[in-house]
C-alpha cells in the first residue's frame, strides 16, 4: 500500500511563505487571531487534525504559540513541528538566529505581511480604541502596551513587496517614537519541514497514537 502524502496546517500569518515552500503538498491555513486565544488554538488544531482522514504525516507550520500547541493529538497520524516558541523564530530561520536577536534587542516587536494583514498589532487596537476611550487614554493604553520595547522589525522573507506596508510601518514606528529596522528573514526551517527534514534536533515529532505534551517544549528550551 503505498504512503498517502503528507499534509501542512500553517497560519494564516505563514500564508505568503508556506505557500512558497509548499509546493504540490495539500495545505490548510487556520485564522491567525487563534494566537490570542491559546485554547481555541489547540482545539481548533485537533479539530483539523482528527478530521484528516488515513494516517498521515502532518506538518505544522506553527510553533509552542503561548501552549496552544500543546495537548495535541496525533491520532493516526504523525505531527511534525519545528522546535521553536513562535512563527518569529520560522520566518527568521533557526531558533539560533531568534536566540541571536532576542539577545541583542529583546525589546523587538515583529511584522511581517501576515502579522499586519491577519492580527490585529498594537497600533490596530490603538485605533480601535479611540472610540471607547477617545484619543488620549487610547494613545496611553497604547503607549503603556509597549513601554519596554526598543524597536520594530520588519521580517524579509522574499515572498512579499515591503514598499507596500511602508507607509504603514512608519506610522508606527513614529507613533511609538521607536526605530523601524528590516531583518533579513529565511524560508530554511519551513523548506526543511516540507523536504522531509531530517527531523533533527530543530523539530519535534509525535509519533501516532501520542501527545504533544507541554515538557516537551521545555525540553526544546533547556537544549540551548
């Protein structure tokens, strides 16, 4: 019997760069606001899971994601995930290069088409504010909400045309009176999650029947 193909459940906030790697492999993006809500993550993830039918690999496109990726259950099926806390360490490479900047500025607020197009950032909930609170309470919660960051990066993935959110990132950057830095970022970890790994120390892999426990996210942690 031959092995059916594997299968990716991404975020949409991926959406531009999985489905650059992607290739002929069946793909099923889930709403990038289930980040806020960690719970709805994980349910919504083995929802997907359970309903794939056959025994399949199954490629995350996600990681830890504030535990909502822990709990799930692989079924028949054998997940695959890279071994990071978020998708910023995915679009950046390697955990190593999110290790590299989180250590020089820990104070980063990240974007990239996805996180601008699919979530809602500060700077949105700021606007949507302004009604409730006016202007300048809503410009105070604002302020307060990243009172210890130190810039805000926009992540080059090569999948999307930077000059249209220019303007955009700008605002913000003034707005919050912080600098405004481009970050090269990498498809690496995302092409080897689709080429077949190896899956190495850089992925977590449940076997079928298992689940993904949250040790083993601490697991990936003290490996560095």
């Amino acid at each position: 019997m031959n092995e059916l193909p594997p299968k990716i459940i991404a975020c949409e906030t991926l959406r531009d760069e999985v489905s650059r790697v992607a290739g002929d492999i069946e793909v099923e993006f889930c709403e990038g606001k289930l980040h806020d809500h960690p719970e709805r993550l994980r349910a919504t993830l083995n929802e997907r899971i359970a309903a794939t039918p056959g025994a399949r690999t199954i490629l995350l496109a996600y990681g830890r994601c504030s535990n909502g990726c822990a709990g799930l259950e692989a079924g028949p099926h054998r997940l695959v995930l890279p071994a990071v806390d978020d998708c910023i360490a995915i679009l950046l490479g390697s955990r190593d290069e999110y290790l590299r900047q989180f250590n020089g500025c820990p104070g980063t607020y990240y974007y990239t088409r996805g996180w601008i197009e699919y979530i809602d950032d500060p700077y949105h909930e700021y606007l949507e504010m302004i009604p409730r609170y006016g202007e300048e309470k809503a410009r105070r919660i604002a302020h307060l909400i990243l009172a210890h960051y130190r810039r805000v990066a926009l992540v080059d993935t090569g999948t999307y045309d930077l000059a249209t959110y220019d303007t955009y990132l700008r605002t913000v950057s003034d707005f919050y009176d912080l600098p405004l830095e481009v970050l090269p970022g990498s498809l690496r970890l995302l092409e080897k999650l689709v080429d077949g790994g190896p899956y190495d120390d850089e992925f977590i892999t449940v076997a079928p029947g298992d689940v993904l426990d949250e040790p083993r996210f601490w697991e990936v942690s003290r490996s560095k």
